[in-house]
C-alpha cells in the first residue's frame, strides 16, 4: 500500500495568489501616481519658471517706460511674487506628496511581502504535514510486522527454514508496500537473519549493529515503542537514501515478552519525499524562482524541488526560536519555513519545511 498515492501536496495558492495580484496592482498604480505627480511638479515649474522671465522682463521694460510704466511694473512685480509663491507651492508639492507616496509604495510592498511570506509558510507547513502523515504510517508498520509469527519465530530459532520462511513473508509485505526499499530481520548482535529482497540486495549476513537506527532499538522498552534514524544513504541498499524505522521483535509476537531480535524497515526516502516537494503548488513563474526543502533538525536538506544538495547542503534557518515563520535573508531572498507539528502518535524528529524564494 502506498500512503503516498492517497495523498497530494495542496495548498492555499488561489486565495494567496489573488490576494498577491491585488497588492501588485496597488504597487503598480502607486508607483504611476509617484510618476505622475513629478511630472506634474516639473510641467509646473516650468510655467512658473516662464512666468518669473516674463515678469523681469516686463520690469526691465517698465523702467524704461519711466513714470508712464510704473502701473505695469508694480503689476510685473507681483507676477513675480506669485511666481515664487507658486515655486514654493511645488517643491512643498514634491517633497511631501513625493514622500507620502514613497511610504504608501514601501507599505503596500511590506504587505505584499507579508502577504506572499505568509503563504510560503502556510506551504512549508503542508509539505512538512504530509511527510509526518507518511513516516506516522511507517512507525505503526514497523510493530505490527514485529509481530509477523514467521518474523518472531526466525528471530527465536534462526534455523535456514525460518530464515528463509521469513525472507518470504518479508517479501510478500513489500510487494503490497511499495514505498519501501527493504526490510531486514536482525538478531540481538546486530546480523541481517532475513531480508525481503534478497535477490536485489545482499543484506542477510551483513552485520548493522553500529547503525543508529539499530542501537536506538535495542533500548525500546516494549513492543509498542519504534526508534528512527535522520534520512542517510544506506551502503547495503546501494547508497539508497532511507528513512530507517525499528523496533524491537519479542516473543510471541507480544508487546512485553523478551526481546529477541530487532526489525528494520527501510522508507524509499529520495521519490517519496520528491512527489511532496514537487506537489507544492506554485505557479509556472513562482516554481522557476523558487526551491521548496525539507531539512532535518541540523538544517542538512533531505529532499528538494530543484534536485541539488540533498544530503550534502545546509541551509541555516533564522528562526529566532519561532516553530514557523518568515523573514528576508541578506540575498534578499524571502525564507519560509516550518518546523514538524507531528501526527498521531509521531512527534517527528525537529524536520522543517522551507521554501526559498527570489525576490
């Protein structure tokens, strides 16, 4: 059964998306008002500046009119006077208009920003959602298999027909679960008794007992109980990238009986976790400027929408001790991100959605 092919990454783009359209637009027409209010500004002191010649040289005429021309000078002056006036009247223009605008523009784009930060961060949070969906599912399998009669009996007495017995019920389980890659059956020192592909992988004989995964199991206190691992490359799954869940098999197949044996289960990480990236819903022009990322606690990236730097790229969160939230990097990028809430009984292990954004 794969949980994945139930489940889609959805999100609220058509409210945020037209909510960001509305806000663009105010900072288009604000930004013709800015420009319309120069050129008004400069067309004004243009004619002022025609008036102010106009009336010295109805002055310069005025004098040389001598009494006869002192009426049309006094006129003359006040034309220049107005003029000034007017002068002032438009640089108060420019300057308090210009600025009033300026912050309307910077107000408007603030919003945009929160608005558009916001439903960056409404996305991060369903992306890191679905994953906590997905790996709560992998915890419930890993003990109800434990409890298989042909994988507790192998781990009690590992004869070659038990061994095998469990090869084939593990096998028959991956058949139906196809976001695994494989299933191992360990004993208490760590050897590979059974695994459910051998034809693909040699894993049984292959000792994992310094895996984290496997000494996290050895500590469980019961059978309800399962231990996992950050997302790693596997070597004996070819370098597969997994998420590795276990618990601990007991006799009987009961929840308090001795532990006899340890089960992994390996998640098929790398194409799960790239349908939930990939699925984010962004538009054509967003997905081309934008990287959608799922982090571990340490901040290394464990999945990504452009295919470059999983398990080899860190990205530093700022969140300034915020479970989710979003700020602009000194790129000038906008950063959203959410760290797991879990699901059920799985409270996740401190991953984070992020999605990066260009400006």
């Amino acid at each position: 059964m794969d949980a994945l092919s139930t489940i889609s990454a959805s999100g609220t783009q058509t409210a945020g998306s037209d909510e960001a359209v509305s806000v663009n637009d105010i900072i288009a027409r604000t930004a013709r008002a800015r420009d319309l209010t120069q050129h008004k500004v400069r067309d004004i002191r243009q004619v002022t500046n025609t008036l102010r010649i106009l009336a010295l040289n109805a002055l310069i005429e005025a004098r040389r009119a001598g009494e006869l021309g002192a009426g049309f000078g006094v006129v003359a002056d006040e034309v220049r006077n107005i003029s000034t006036q007017v002068e002032g009247l438009s640089s108060s223009l420019a300057s308090e208009l210009g600025g009033e605008i300026e912050a309307l523009e910077k107000l408007t784009r603030d919003m945009a920003r929160q608005a558009q930060g916001a439903r960056m961060t409404d996305l991060a949070l369903n992306a890191i959602e679905l994953i906590d969906r997905n790996l709560y599912e992998r915890t419930c399998d890993v003990r109800w298999w434990a409890t298989d009669s042909a994988v507790w009996e192998a781990a009690s007495h590992p004869t070659k027909d038990n061994c095998r017995y469990a090869t084939s019920r593990l096998g028959v389980i991956l058949d139906a679960y196809t976001v695994y890659i494989d299933l191992w059956l360990c004993d208490l020192n760590g050897h590979i008794l059974a695994n459910g592909r051998p034809d693909r992988f040699h894993a049984a004989g292959q000792n994992v007992a310094s895996r984290d995964w496997f000494q996290k199991a050895l500590g469980l206190s019961s059978g309800n109980d399962f231990a996992v691992a950050d997302i790693t490359a596997e070597p004996l799954l070819k370098g597969t990238q997994v998420a590795s869940y276990a618990t601990g098999v007991r006799v009987g197949g009961q929840a308090d009986g001795e532990l006899i044996g340890i089960l992994g289960v390996h998640f098929d990480w790398q194409p799960q976790a790239e349908t939930i990236v990939n699925g984010v819903r962004l538009s054509e022009a967003e997905k081309r400027r934008t990287r959608v990322l799922l982090t571990d606690a340490q901040g290394l990236v464990i999945a990504t929408s452009d295919g470059r730097g999983s398990l080899t790229e860190r990205i530093p969160l700022d969140t300034q001790g915020r479970a989710s939230g979003h700020y602009v990097d000194r790129h000038e990028r906008l950063v959203a991100f959410h760290r797991t809430p879990g699901y059920e009984t799985y409270a996740g292990l401190g991953w984070y959605g992020v999605i990066v954004q260009e400006g």
